[in-house]
C-alpha cells in the first residue's frame, strides 16, 4: 500500500509546520479529507487557534473552532505523521538578502522528528536550488537519515493570495514537483484531494522554485512601471487612472495599478531571484530596476503629501496626518513589509504628528514589528491632512461628507508669510484656497466629486 493510500485511509497523518496565512487554510483544508497535525512553534498563536480565534483572518473563527487539525507547539508530534508540509516565511534581511533562517529552523526541527518512508514537501518562496541544496542537508544531518533511501521531498509554491476569498487553495491550480516520479505522483495526488482546480506536475524541484520566484517578479515588474507612469503623467497634470482606464479599452492592454508594493511575497521574491542570479555571475537590470522604483513609492509619496500641504497653506512642523490602512494589502490584517512604514517613517522626518487608522491590522505585530499603536476613527479629529493608504472595505464605506468632519476646524498655517511664499516658489507650487488635503493612494474616492468639494486632492 501506497503511502497516498495509507493517508487517505487515515493510517498515516498529513503534518503542516507553520500556521500562518498560507500553513493553517492549507491545514484546514486537508483537515476535511485526512488526518492532520498543524505545528507551529509560536504557543501563543496554537492557544488563539485552540480558542477558536483566527489572527490571520483567512479562515475565520467559526472554521478554526470546528476543524478537527489536531494543534501543537510540540515538535515531537510530527513523528505521527508521514506526509510534511512545510510553509514557514522567507523574506530578506535589511540588506535585502535571503533570510533563510526560518526554512532552515523549520528543516531542523523537523529533521529532529522525521522517519523512514516520510516525503517532505516545502511550500515557502526560494531561489532554484533551496530545497535540494540547502534544505535535504538539514533533513539529513539531523534525521540521520539518507533522502532518496529513506525519506523523500517534494516543492510545491504556494499561491494562497492573503486576504482574497475567490482565489483560495481549493481554486488554483497547484504546481507540485518531487525528486523523483514516485515522490511526484504520491505528492500530486495528496494535493489533488483538496485543489478542486487540479494540479501542474513541474519536471523539477527547480523548475517549480523558478516558476514560482518568477510568478511575483512579473507582477511586481509591471507595477513598477505603473509607478513610474504616474510620476510621470503627475507631473503633466494628467489623472493617471484616467489614462490606464483609457488605454485599458484596448484588448490586449495588461490591467495593473500604480501603488505601495510590499508584503510577504511581490515586495520580497524579486530579491531571491536577482541573488542567486548574482551568485551565477549575472547582475539583473529589469528587476533590480522595477524593484528600486516600487522601493522609493513610500518617499514619493510622503513628499507628495508634503507638497500639498504646503499649497494648503500649513505649517509643515508639528502638523497632524492621519493615515488610514497599514496592512501591506487591502482586507488583511497582514502587516508584515508593509510599505505604508516607508510613508510614515518619511512624514515623521518633516516633524509631523501621525495617527494610524486600521481596524483589520494585527495589534500585536504591529506593535512588534513596528512600535506602532493604532488609533480608532472616532479619535480622528483637527487633522491637517488624510492619507488613505490601503483600500480596506471599510474605508471604502466613508463618504466624502465624513471625511470633512476629520480635519482642523481652525486651520493651522503659516505665520511668516514671506517664508511660506519661499517654500512654496522653491516646491513650485501655488497656494490654494483649499485646506482639506485628501491623499488616496488608490483612489478609492471620486477625484472630480473630491475637488468638487473642496479638497486638495491627490492619487497615485
């Protein structure tokens, strides 16, 4: 009897290691058809998923509470099982290098704990080569065992997109590699009980990695030359989303948007790529270039906002921006290389006072990760200007009306007004009558009905 055979007859446990946004949906989809066991080594988050609480907000606390994954923090669980998953993050360092350390944490302990007859799949983002390279000698070196004799592995790329309901893990197609045809064939048919859309048998472990190294390269490409075409039609006076909605007419046109581009995966995959790409002696051009520009939308930004405030005739030091959304994207509490950061962290250099609105961001992380408090929207009051930077649902609710009611009811300005008429010649900018200054990055409100009401409004 097959190992796929044994699992499907509950003879043998499926194991996910790492509960996160991609590891629990994948856990409780399993959950329904096979016996698994979900570890994580973080107590904290195994007690909230015990208590039937979601932090990631993938699956929701009604699901958590009636799974049957059989949670632990205790590592020496994962001998219970045969077929291990493995989708802990990958991001980078500060000088945008691979940081490996959690795969590489995670194939030691699991290494600690596997045995005989396991095939171990990693499903996190790496460059060609990670999991065969880097990954088996781990496994080995702490199993004692020998892979291809006595365990084997697999790679299949997540492609879970955090926060999006119609493109889960039951409706994507599933890329699914193995070391060898009999790991391939055992591998595609464990996903296959759960993908509904199928699965893509890759010819490689590396094929697979590249393919999906590349998947968050192209995206993140393509927004970078949205970027660099608002800078541009910004500077020309042309509304960029007019344009794209114009050009977009045209069958063939590729549909993206400029915006902050972070996360987990496009802000971060570029970077594993031109890394090993250097590593062979080959120096990226494209990607490097398209990474750098979608690198510096925080300060463009940051310096947008600061242009209008002084047209708006406010005094820049000790002047008070909320900022609603800091999540990386829209309708999840991911905070996690949030480029948002890269806004405040430019505003706060002029002296400016910042407020954070976010009711979906993670508290706990984001205190964590970034000594940020956030604050509730009815504590948004005597505002000098209103960035919204992420398009929750909930922002998208706010009427324009609402958004007045935000601002400073006295308006703070320039004492000295030869010394504002300086700054603004240097910016080349007009004072306006205008003082409500409204940013919203991805337009979520209507630009004509905006200034219409007397913002001094300002999009992407």
């Amino acid at each position: 009897m097959s190992l796929y055979e044994k699992i499907v007859n509950r003879e043998e446990k499926v194991s996910l290691i790492g509960l996160g946004y991609v590891g629990m949906p994948i856990a409780v989809s399993f959950a329904k058809k096979v016996e698994v066991i979900g570890f994580d080594v973080n107590q904290a988050k195994i007690e909230l998923y015990k208590n039937g609480v979601d932090p990631t907000k993938e699956v929701g606390n009604d699901v958590i509470k009636n799974t049957t994954v059989d949670l632990t923090s205790d590592e020496k669980r994962l001998r219970e099982a045969k077929f291990h998953i493995v989708a802990v993050p990958t991001p980078v360092k500060e000088d945008r290098t691979p940081d490996l350390s959690p795969v590489e944490s995670a194939s030691r302990t699991l290494g600690r704990n596997l045995t005989k007859g396991s095939i171990v799949v990693f499903e996190s983002t790496v460059y060609p080569g990670v999991t065969e390279d880097i990954c088996v000698p781990i496994l080995e070196k702490e199993s004692g065992l020998k892979c291809g004799l006595d365990f084997k592995v697999g790679y299949s790329p997540e492609r879970i997109n955090p926060g999006d309901k119609e493109h889960r893990l039951e409706t994507i197609i599933k890329v699914v590699s193995g070391m060898d045809e009999e790991t391939l064939d055992i591998v595609a048919k464990v996903y296959e009980l759960v993908v509904d859309a199928g699965v893509y048998k890759a010819e490689s472990i590396k094929v697979a990695e590249a393919a999906k190294v590349i998947e968050n390269s192209q995206r993140d490409i393509n927004i970078a030359f949205m970027n660099e075409l608002s800078i541009i039609f910004n500077k020309m006076g042309i509304d960029t989303n007019a344009v794209l909605e114009t050009a977009g007419t045209k069958w063939n046109f590729l549909k993206f948007s400029p915006g902050l581009v972070g996360g987990h995966c496009i802000g971060v995959d570029p970077y594993y790529l031109t890394y090993k790409a250097e590593q062979m002696g080959y120096y990226s051009q494209i990607i490097l270039s398209g990474r750098k520009i979608n690198d510096d939308m925080g300060k463009y930004v940051a310096e947008s906002t600061v242009k209008k405030m002084i047209k708006a005739n406010k005094q820049i030091n000790g002047s008070r921006v909320a900022i609603f959304g800091i999540t990386f994207k829209e309708n999840c509490p991911d905070v996690r290389n949030t480029k948002v950061v890269d806004v405040i962290k430019e505003l706060e250099e002029y002296g400016i006072d910042i407020k954070v609105v976010d009711p979906l961001a993670d508290r706990d992380d984001l205190w964590h990760e970034y000594r940020i408090n956030p604050s509730e929207m009815h504590e948004i009051k005597e505002m000098d200007a209103l960035i919204f930077a992420v398009p929750h649902d909930e922002f998208k609710a706010i009427q324009l009306e609402d958004v007045k009611k935000m601002y400073r009811t006295s308006q703070l300005g320039f004492i000295d007004t030869e010394a504002m008429n300086e700054v603004a010649a240097a910016s080349e900018l007009d004072i306006s009558t205008n003082n409500n200054v409204l940013i919203d990055i991805k337009g979520i409100f209507n630009r004509k009905e905006a200034d219409e009401a007397g913002y001094l409004y300002w999009r992407l």
